[in-house]
C-alpha cells in the first residue's frame, strides 16, 4: 500500500496543492515554514481526521476556517481517493474506488475511520509507529506496548487480553464478591438459608396449632362477652349524654337571654347619654381631655408670662400708664390712631353735613314762613322739597355722627384720655413706656397676646364642643363622658363573656349528631340522671373498648400465627421443593464460578506470554538496525516487559541502562525501536513510513547508514516519506524520488 497523490484544498495555511509521491523512498525537502510539518499533519488528517478541537483549530483553513482534501493511494492492486471535508459542524469522510469511479464502502462495517482499514493500525498507534517526528523516536508508552503486544500475538490490535480479564472478573463479581458479602451465589445461598428455617420453623408451629386453636375459641367466648357489657353501657352513657346535652342547651338559652338583656341596657345607655343625633365617642372624648390640658397649660403659660413681665416692671421701677393693658389688648399705636383719626374724619364729615343740611332746612323754613306771612311770593312746591330732603339728611346726618362719636368716646374711656389729655397722647405714654421696658419685656407681652390668642381659639373650641354635646362645663362633659364610657365597657364585657359562653357552648354541641340533641331536647325539663348510671363514664366505655381490642388483638395474633405457620403438609412439601431448586440453582453457579476463575487464571498466564513475546521481537530487530548504524558498536538492544531500554556495548560485560546514551544515541535506539515496531506492522501489509525532521541531530556518518537501512527497506515494497530541511540527505541518498517543496504554506 502507498500513497500516489497528495490533494490540498484547504488546510491550515495550505490552499490548492497538488504533489505527486512514488511507490519507494520520497525525500520532500524545503526551507523551514514550507510545509513539511502541514504535509505530514494533512495526511494523518486524511486517514483519521482531527482527534481533538484544539489540533481542529490549528489546522483549520485561515481565511475560511474550514479544512478539505484528499489522498490517492494504491492498495491491493486498486487505487482509490479518500476524500475528507470539514466544515463547522458538518464533518464528512468518502472512499471512491478510482477504477470503477464508485463509492467504496467495505471499511465502514468494521472500522471508524479509513486509515485503520487501509494501514492496519488505529489512530494512537499510528503516531506511536508509521510516523516518527522530529528529533526522537519517542519512547513506547503502556498504551502503544498494550497495542503492539496484541498485535505481535494475533495481528488484531483490537483483541485486548486486559478487556477480556475486566469482563470476566465483572461477570465473577456478578457471581460472588470477594468478600462474600453479594452476588448471585451469596443471594441463592441467603433463600436456601431462609427456606430451610421456614420448614423447621413450621414443623415447629405445627405442633403448636392445637394449642392455639382452643386459645382462638376462648378468646372468641370473651369478646362476645365483652361486646354484650360494652351495648350496654353505651346505651347507658347514651343517656346520660342526653342530659348533659340538655344542661348544654339549657345554658345557652340563658346565655342568649343575658346577650338580648345586654343589648337592651346598651341601647337605653346610648338614649340616655345621647343629645340630639350626637353620641359621644372615644375620639369625642380624646378631644375634650385635649382641649383641658391645653386649657390648663396655657392659662399656665399666660400666669407664668404675667409673673415675667411684672418682674421685668419691678426690676425696671417705672409704673405703667393706667390705661397700658387697654392699649394692649387694643392694638399698637399706629393701629388705635388709625382708628381714632378715622373716627374724628367721619364724626367731622358728619357734622359738616349735619349743619349743613340744618342750615338749608331753616332757609327753607323762614321762606315757607315769609309765604304765609305774604312777604314775597316764592314756589311752595319748591320750598317744600327743599326742605324735607335737607331735614331728611340733617336727621340721617344727626343719627350717623352718634358712631364715630361714641366710638371716640369708648376709646378715650377705654385709654381715660380726655380733651387735654387725648389719644394720641396715651398712646404716644405706652409707647415710651415698652420702649423703657426693653425688647424682653416687648417679646413678654408678644408672647401673652399669643399665648392668650390660641387660648381664646380654645375656649371657642370648648364652646363647640360642650354645645355639641349640651355640657355647661368641662369638666363636667369629661365626667360624664367617664361614667358613660365605664357603664358601656362594663356591658361590652359582660357581652364578650356570653358570647365566649355561647363559643363554647356551640363546640360542645358541635360534638353531638343532630339526632342526639333531638333527643336531648325531648327529654323533660326537670328530668335527671339515673342513679345506676352514675358509674357510667367515657372512662368505663374505654376500659371495655380497651378490653375488646386486647381480646381482638390476641385472637387476630392466633389466626396470624396460623396463617403464616406454613405448618400443614402442602406448604412443607412446597418449601421442601423450593429448596431442593434452589440447591441446584447454587450449583450451577458454584461451577460457573470455577470455570470463570479457571479463565481468569489462563488469560493472567497468557498475557504474561504476550508481554514475554514483545520484548524479544522488538529487542531482536532493534538490535540488528541499531548495530548497523552505529558500526557494530552497540551490537544489541534489549526492551523489558515493561517496555525500558537498555543496551550491550561491544567488549562490555555487562548491560546498561539505556540514559548512559548520549543524545544523539539515544535518539537513535528509540528510532531503531520505531523502525523494528514499523518492520512487524508491514510484515503482511507494507505501509508507509513518514518521517518528519527525525534525522535533523544525527551526525553524517550516522546519517549515511540510516539513509541505507532506509533504502532498503524501501526496496523491501515499502513507502518511505522523508521531510528534511537539509540538504544532506539530497547529496547522500540514492535511488529516492526528490520533491522540492517551494512554500507549500
């Protein structure tokens, strides 16, 4: 089997190429970033794919993130094109068989992927030996020595003797733990346990039937009996449940007659303490014990300021002006002769106009007069006119002056102001005398107009308050208030207390069906209970019933004890066939288990013949390759079970660990080993072996006799792809096909 063409659509930074490989040894050389490492990415991508998201990221195409390409390869005398895209979540593999242009299918019934069908080798078995990258052979992993053990033994890298072993040892665990504590013999040995102590155990009951049989009908004898005194007492406890009824009825007839009687009394209360429409409330109340308080602390307050200000007068020694609290409680100066000049205006107005209109009224008087006297001959009818509307002015004029008089006159009473000692006098004396007072004395005074202000607005408050309710005083209205709110909590209380009774009451007779009040309302008013039910109680009817369900317990455990004995002959025999059943079932798996165990042992044997057999295979054509190379210095290689290398040096006694190599001959032994690994792989089918920069540390000698050993093998049918940077392998190889990568990528 071989490659024939590489065909790049899209990979990495790979696009649209094209490069055609011969049956032999290919050497594909190029500068550094050509696309030799891409190449040998691509082709391992054609044959399995991309094994995680990360390689998918790094190979993907970079302008449209998507990878596609195929491979031709020859195998078994046909040629076909293995064709794989990626794109996103779509991921597609197709084989086409070349001669006949049809789809090539045979590989999926078996295999995932076509490299396992045509290289023979699964994908992590693939890197561990067709393909060997830079600067190492890379030592063999347990995975890779696992893989090459089976197929070294029986060619299928899928028979796994570690597999077989974890199924039979699941399929021993399924039979019996190694404890003993589970498994299916465990199980069976358990039921054979307990069917053999059911038949002992009812051979056991059996003889105990009699027994229970006569205990079964005395118990029946006594709960008959217990059952004829319980009737009985229920009947009794019936009755007095009756009475006790009736005294619950009883009760709550009076209980509501008390209730009505309540409402009644709350009723004429409200009547009586009601004025009008209006019945005091709590919030009522709240307000006349408010405005009191308020009543008292200002009147307080007033007191207390007078006392202040009186201090002020005494500390100052001047005595106020006689008419000052007048002027006080008046206004200020500018305010009282506003007032007062208002008044002399008006009461000069009005006598101006009373004279005036007076003066008029005599003219037309000595005129009507001088008429009838025939003195001169003026209109009548004028002159009458004249006259009544100048009186009826002078008269209103007259009537008008009387307020701004009396006015002037009040306020000069109210500030004793007289002719020589005017208003505007007095006021100008109270004026002088707050300014001797002083500011303090002035905020004083401010302070008792305002404080005496809102307790006028409270004494007005009061006012409506007590005319709402037609109370003469406050204190008064708050008694009454007291009384009437006391007599009505006593009667809410005396209400909660019936209607709690009548609660409880209603829950005790929600106890009884309505036939046994029925029954209890029947009865007589002055009916009693029977002095020969008076033993009769709950607790009597429970003893009995207590008594009852013993005796029905202790009959219900005999038939129980008989129902489950299994004592009769039927039921042994049963059991006894069970038992021999189960007996046989445990034999079949006791031999089972021998067998599995037996298994189990020859596998452990096997797969240490296995890993017995690998070693000697590798180490045998290592050593040939590695002995070569080197000149026959190292004449052999030798790898344990476990897969450590260590070697023979020519004239040494003894054999070395293979880390006394130094590096460029350690990575020779690994490469040697790879190429052994690569030798058994081809044995049936020759596949290609790719080699990435895997010679780049060798020196040229070495170089030379690994370039020969290559050139044989590939004339041995074996493809060989030799990525290199240098051009040594170019100048010492021969017989190889020479590809110049010019910048794949």
């Amino acid at each position: 089997m071989h490659i024939k063409e590489i065909i790049i659509e899209e990979f990495g930074g790979a696009r649209d190429k094209k490069i055609a490989l011969a049956p032999g040894f290919n050497l594909l050389t190029g500068e550094n970033e050509s696309g030799k490492s891409t190449l040998c990415a691509f082709i391992k991508y054609v044959f399995y794919g991309f094994s995680d998201p990360k390689e998918r990221e790094r190979h993907s195409s970079l302008k449209t993130g998507n990878s596609s390409g195929s491979l031709i390869i020859e195998h078994l005398g046909d040629t076909y094109r293995i064709e794989r895209r990626d794109s996103g979540r779509q991921h597609t593999v197709t084989v086409y068989n070349e001669g006949s242009g049809d789809e090539f299918s045979d590989w999926k019934t078996e295999f995932e992927t076509p490299g396992e069908y045509f290289l023979g080798v699964p994908p992590a078995l693939y890197t561990r030996s067709l393909y060997v990258s830079q600067a190492s052979g890379g030592k063999l992993d347990g995975g890779s020595a696992e893989a090459v053990s089976n197929l070294l033994l029986s060619g299928d890298e899928a028979l796994n003797l570690k597999q077989a072993k974890k199924t039979l040892d699941a399929a021993r665990k399924e039979l019996k733990l190694k404890k003993g504590q589970g498994g299916r013999i465990f199980e069976s040995e358990q039921r054979l346990r307990q069917l053999r102590e059911r038949r002992e155990r009812g051979l056991s009951v059996k003889r105990e039937i009699e027994g229970l049989t006569l205990d079964l009908q005395n118990e029946e004898q006594s709960i008959a009996l217990i059952t004829k005194q319980l009737d009985g007492a229920k009947e009794a406890l019936a009755e007095i449940k009756a009475h006790k009824i009736k005294l619950y009825l009883d009760n709550l007839d009076k209980v509501n007659s008390d209730l009505n009687k309540n409402e009644v009394l709350s009723e004429a209360l409200k009547k009586e303490y009601s004025y009008g429409a209006f019945i005091p409330d709590s919030e009522y109340a709240a307000k006349l014990i408010s405005i009191d308080r308020e009543i008292r602390i200002y009147t307080e307050q007033c007191a207390n300021i007078e006392k202040q200000i009186e201090k002020v007068r005494r500390e100052l020694s001047i005595i106020p002006p006689k008419s000052y609290e007048t002027y006080c409680e008046m206004g200020k100066r500018e305010s009282i002769i506003s007032e007062y000049s208002s008044a002399q205006s008006r009461l000069g107005m009005f006598n101006v106009a009373f004279f005036t209109t007076a003066f008029v009224a005599l003219i037309s008087l000595l005129a009507l007069i001088g008429s009838y006297l025939n003195l001169f001959q003026p209109s009548n009818i004028l002159l009458f006119t004249v006259l009544g509307i100048s009186a009826f002015f002078a008269v209103i004029s007259a009537i008008a002056r009387c307020f701004p008089a009396k006015k002037i006159k009040k306020m000069m009473s109210a500030l004793k102001a007289t002719k020589t000692h005017s208003v505007p006098v007095v006021c100008k004396e109270c004026d002088e005398y707050e300014r001797k007072l002083g500011s303090n004395s002035k905020y004083l005074i401010e302070t008792l107009d305002d404080t005496k202000s809102k307790l006028q607005n409270i004494r007005l408050s009061e006012q409506e308050l007590l005319k709402k309710w037609n109370r003469s005083s406050l204190g008064k209205a708050i008694e009454d208030c007291r009384i009437y709110f006391g007599k009505l909590e006593e009667l809410k209380k005396e209400k909660a207390n019936a209607e709690s009774k009548r609660s409880v009451l209603n829950a005790y007779l929600e106890q009884y069906s309505e036939k046994e009040i029925q029954a209890a309302q029947a009865l007589p008013s002055d009916s009693t209970i029977p002095n020969d039910l008076s033993s009769v109680n709950d607790e009597y009817i429970h003893s009995l019933e207590k008594h009852l369900y013993d005796a029905n317990q202790r009959r219900n455990d005999i038939n129980l004890s008989l129902a489950a004995s299994g004592a009769n002959k039927l039921d042994i025999e049963r059991i006894t066939f069970d038992i021999e059943k189960e007996e046989t079932q445990l034999k079949e798996y006791t031999e089972k288990l021998s067998a599995i165990l037996l298994a189990t042992e020859a596998l452990e044997s096997a797969e240490k013949n296995i890993r017995q057999t690998v070693s000697p295979y590798l180490s045998k054509h290592s050593s040939a390759y590695f002995s070569k190379i080197t000149d026959g210095r190292y004449p052999q290689l030798r790898l344990d079970s476990e897969m450590n290398l260590s070697y023979l040096g020519n004239g040494a006694e003894s054999v070395t660990d293979s880390r006394y190599f130094s590096g460029g001959s350690a990575d020779l032994a690994w490469l040697c080993l790879r190429l052994a690994l690569h030798k058994r792989l081809s044995e049936n089918l020759k596949v290609p072996l790719i080699l990435d920069e895997a010679l780049v540390y060798f020196d040229d000698k070495r170089l030379k006799l690994i370039l020969r050993e290559l050139s044989d093998i590939a004339l041995n049918g074996v493809q060989i792809l030799l990525f290199s940077a240098s051009k040594r392998e170019k100048e010492m190889i021969t017989g190889a096909t020479v590809t110049e990568l010019n910048c794949v990528v």
